[in-house]
C-alpha cells in the first residue's frame, strides 16, 4: 500500500489471490493484533483499511471472491467497487463476538443510512451479489471471468483523465462529509487556484480546442 507515494500510479486495484477476495481477520493471532491489559488488541493505523481511507488516488475494489468481516470493510473502504457474480459480502462480526473493527461502523451508516446499515451489522446478514448491488455496496457485478478485464477498463477511463483533479476531487469528496455546504464550496475554489496553474490545466484546456485527446502528466 505504497502507491499514494508514486507519482507514475493513478489508479490503485485492489484484488484478491485465489476463491476468496478476503476471507477476514484472524483474530486468533497475527500480524497487527497484540495483547493488551483487557485481551487482544488490533493495531490498524498501518492496515489497508486506514491506508485506503487516507489515499488521494482513486481506488477500485475488484472482487474475484467472497469478502467476510475485515475484508469487507477493506472492500467498502475502496472508492469503486466490481463483484464477480455468486460472490458474497459476509457482515459477520457480531455473529463472531465483535464489531466491524476496520471502518463498517462509520461507512455503512454513510452508505446505507442508518436503518439499512444497523439491520446489516446487527444481524450479521450475507448478502449476495445482486443484494450488494440492491444497497450500493458495489457498483457493478459482472462475470467472474471479467471482474479483472472490467476493472482495469475502469481504472484505464480514469486514469486518462488529469491525476492533479482527480485526487482533489477524491479530496474534496471526502472533505464534504464533515464540513457544510458554504465552507466546503470555498474549500473546492482554494483547490481550484493550483489547478488553474498547472500543466495538466492548460493541455486539457487546449486538448478541447483542438478536439484531441489530453496527454496528462500529473504536472
């Protein structure tokens, strides 16, 4: 989860390896999880999840497999998601004797409002893909054998675009949801002033003129 750092990445693609995007945390023992004064403790400020909230990149969730617990959360935590149909999203925690420990309680009622989202957590309930799509956990459910090709066509549109505009719009976005309505337009206009002097501003700018396609380069 090094890429926010490198200039030449504009869109970030999480996936998971093998049947399973992620199949959760083993709250057994492992790597972030330490024993504290009142039991097992979790140290999250270098997790996925946390990394994920705080990146300026766009990030896109290609989900090849089920997700259950964390690695739910690690998927809602990405900006776009795209499930492979007979996939599932597992809101196990409290069926295991915890809560969603790595961002669900503060994105799902955001989300879902907070009835649909207390019923999900409450219940511990496994939605499957259409039901994701119902709610608007994912954005699109394809094929399973076209969850890579179709996300990469995502991060490729994206990517086309001015990288500067799209991490301050990314900004901006995140911004909105603790700020009010007045504030957060004089936040956009203070985003806009380096905007207007960059390179990236001028070639999109004469890029319309011209009627060609921009050659953004993050400048």
């Amino acid at each position: 989860m090094q890429a926010d750092a490198d200039p030449q990445v504009r869109v970030v693609i999480v996936t998971g390896a093998g049947r399973f995007f992620c199949a959760g945390l083993d709250l057994r023992g492992g790597s972030g999880i330490g024993e504290g004064k009142h039991g097992p403790t979790l140290d999250l400020r270098e997790a996925p999840p946390t990394v994920l909230h705080h990146m300026d990149k766009p990030t896109l969730c290609a989900l090849n497999g089920s997700s259950a617990g964390y690695g739910m959360d690690m998927a809602l935590g990405c900006d776009i998601r795209v499930m492979a149909e007979g996939s599932k999203m597992a809101a196990a925690f409290t069926a295991r004797g915890v809560v969603p420990e790595s961002g669900g309680t503060w994105l799902l009622p955001r989300m879902l409002g907070w009835a649909r989202a207390a019923e999900l957590i409450f219940t511990g309930r496994t939605l499957d893909a259409a039901q994701c799509l119902e709610l608007g956990l994912v954005t699109h459910v394809v094929p399973a054998d076209q969850v890579t090709s179709y996300t990469v066509a995502l991060a490729r549109e994206i990517a086309a675009n001015a990288p500067l505009a799209v991490q301050a719009a990314k900004r901006m976005m995140r911004m909105s949801a603790n700020e009010n309505f007045s504030d957060h337009v004089h936040h956009v206009y203070l985003q806009l002033l380096p905007l207007f002097q960059s390179d990236d501003f001028r070639e999109g700018m004469a890029a319309f003129m011209e009627k060609r396609p921009a050659q953004f380069r993050g400048q």
